[in-house]
C-alpha cells in the first residue's frame, strides 16, 4: 500500500508537534523526581521513552491508531519505570484518530487511553486521584476531537449538496438553451426538405435562412450559459422579445400578452420565468408543430403567473399523454427551487397549457 503524500505544509507543524512533546517529556525527566537518581540506565530509558512518545507523531495522520498504540505504551512504561508524567503525546494521537476515524472507534482509543492513565497513576507514590486529571482531559479530547469530526462530515455534505445542486441547475440550463435552439434548427430542416421535395427553392431557402440564424443564436445562447457559470448572468424576462422571435423563427405563431410591471422582479424569479417560458415553446415547436401560441405574462405585488397555451396537434410523446419528459421535470425542478407552482397537461380547447405561478416577494434559486 502506497502511503499518501501529505502536503508540505502540515509536514511541518507535525514536525514542531512531534518536537514540542518529545522536548516537553524529556524536560519532565530532567526535573521530575528520578532527575536526582545516579542511574544512567533509568535516563537512558526515559530519554527513549520521551523519544517514543514525541518522534511517532510525525506518523500521526497516516497512522494514527499504531501512533496512538506505541505512545501510549511508552507512556505507562514510562509511568511505571519512572514518573507519570500527563500522556501528550498519546492524546495529540487520539485527537488525530478521532478525528478520522468514526465514533466507535474514537470512544474505544478514549476507553483504552482512560484506562492507561489509571494503569500509570494509580501504583504511584501520590494521592489515588491523580489519576482523575488526566482521564478527564482525556475524555475531553476525545469528545472534542468528535464533535469536530462531525462538524467537518456536516460540512463535507453539506458541499457535496450544493455541487450536486449546482450540477442539476447547469444541466438543466444547458437543456433550456441547447434544447430550444436544436429543437427550432429540427422543425426548419424538415420545413426545408419538404420545400425541396415541393420544388419550392424560395422556401428551403428561407429555411436554410432560419438555420443560420438559430444556430448563431445557439452559439450565443451556449456563451451565456457558460458566462453565467461564472458570474450568474443568465437572461430574465427583459429577453422575453428575442425569445419570442427566435420562436417565431422556428415556425411557431406567437401571441404575447402582458400584464403588470416587469421591471425590477427578483433576478432568481425572472430568469426561472424565462426558462419556463424558453422550454415551453420549445416543447411547442417540437412535438405541436407550427401552429399558434399564446403567452401570457400576469405580475403583481406578490406573484408572477406565466402561461403558455399551444393549439398544435397534441404529441404523442411530447408529454402530451401526462407522461412528462426530461424537460417538464427539470422545468419543474426549477419553479420549486424558486418556491413556486406548475402545472401542465393537455388543454380542454387547446392542445397543451402551461402555468406557473411564482413569487415575487421573496428570493428563490435557480
């Protein structure tokens, strides 16, 4: 198993860490009761001792529980041979485990730790509650260094969500525009080989006009999308006009009603009314074929309500027959994203209604 390389930077704090504690365990020898003792093998083995406790943490991140298990041992023979001296090594190996490792675990090294404090403190010469310091600072970090796992989980998930979030509102941005612009291109090629096969130039001409046109518009639309990546520019209702007669261009007979003041809407409502609006003519322009649609645009103090009734010939597959396709549900993933309603189906007069309905009070996502 390759070890992980760890970034420069936390190789050097566990470098002063490790340091600090084996300085701080070798100062505890030097002046704890057994620094007065002639015995150079009783020093010899506290200096290896102190060495054991500090020198594995440099190894705390890619292996904290032998860490944890070789400081803490140090640590009771050290208690034991010589003097308790408080475990800082094994605890700076515990709070790396807890960290890491999930709550069992965690509890498990706190327990076994707790128990080596009293295995070190209790046999010694003082009072039977020393022993109860260390065990406490011990459960401390352990529980600390577990609420800090849990904080960082929640916020792992927390940003997986909004990635997976984000990645939805770009699909579905892409399938706004993108759909719209091929779904026009479709209806003028078929428009043109019919004209062909009609030996009608002048028509397949206009066609091949209306193909050139969409597919720079299609350019520029795939631009925005990819501007708005970066800066949130996605159109809003203000582009309702080009919208409408890039409709027109792909066939459709577009009726446009407004009703109330457009201007000054929240940003998130307005470009949500705008993909409404973009995905339902081109569900118009694909599966009702050229016909005529009405568009309504109702705002008020508190709401926006958006319609669009097509009376082409209601699709078999469109998402006519109730079943709705990839673009009815990610129109509808977006109006509730904004806080809003939707309904959809076929039209008792007409041949397929959209409404949605919107508020313009409070702030939604897109």
């Amino acid at each position: 198993m390759v070890t992980p390389r760890l970034p420069r930077s936390w190789r050097r704090r566990d470098l002063v860490i490790a340091a600090v504690v084996t300085v701080v365990e070798v100062l505890g020898l030097r002046t704890g009761p057994t620094a007065s003792t002639p015995s150079a093998a009783l020093g010899t083995i506290g200096l290896l001792l102190s060495l054991a406790q500090g020198v594995p943490l440099l190894w705390r991140r890619t292996h904290p529980l032998a860490v944890l298990v070789v400081t803490t041992a140090a640590f009771v023979a050290y208690a034991l041979l010589l003097v308790p001296v408080p475990p800082y090594g094994a605890l700076v190996a515990l709070a790396t485990l807890a960290v890491r490792r999930e709550a069992r675990a965690a509890a498990a090294a706190t327990a076994v730790l707790v128990a080596a404090c009293a295995v070190a403190y209790l046999p010694s010469p003082g009072p039977a509650d020393d022993v109860v310091p260390p065990a406490v600072v011990t459960v401390g970090v352990g529980v600390t260094a577990q609420l800090l796992r849990e904080r960082r989980a929640r916020a792992e998930a927390q940003a997986r969500r909004v990635a997976a979030e984000e990645r939805l509102r770009i699909a579905r941005d892409l399938h706004d525009v993108l759909g719209h612009s091929l779904g026009g291109i479709a209806v003028q090629s078929s428009t043109g080989r019919l004209a062909l096969d009609a030996g009608a130039p002048d028509a397949a001409r206009d066609a091949l006009i209306a193909i050139e046109s969409a597919s720079r518009d299609s350019m520029q639309e795939v631009r925005e999308v990819l501007g708005m990546l970066r800066d949130s520019g996605a159109p809003g209702l203000e582009a309702l006009d080009d919208l409408v007669g890039t409709s027109r261009a792909a066939g459709l007979t577009v009726e446009v009603a407004r009703q109330g003041d457009l201007h000054g809407l929240p940003p998130e409502t307005s470009r949500t009314a705008y993909r409404v609006l973009q995905e339902a003519l081109t569900n118009a322009a694909k599966h009702a074929g050229p016909g005529r649609v009405q568009v309504a645009v109702r705002c008020t103090a508190s709401l926006l309500a958006v319609e669009v009734v097509d009376e082409g010939r209601v699709a078999p597959n469109g998402g006519a027959d109730g079943l709705p396709g990839h673009g009815l549900v990610g129109m509808r993933e977006r109006v509730t994203a904004a806080g809003g309603t939707m309904a959809a189906g076929p039209d008792p007069v007409a041949g397929w209604r959209v409404r949605v309905e919107l508020p313009t009070t409070g702030r939604g996502t897109t």
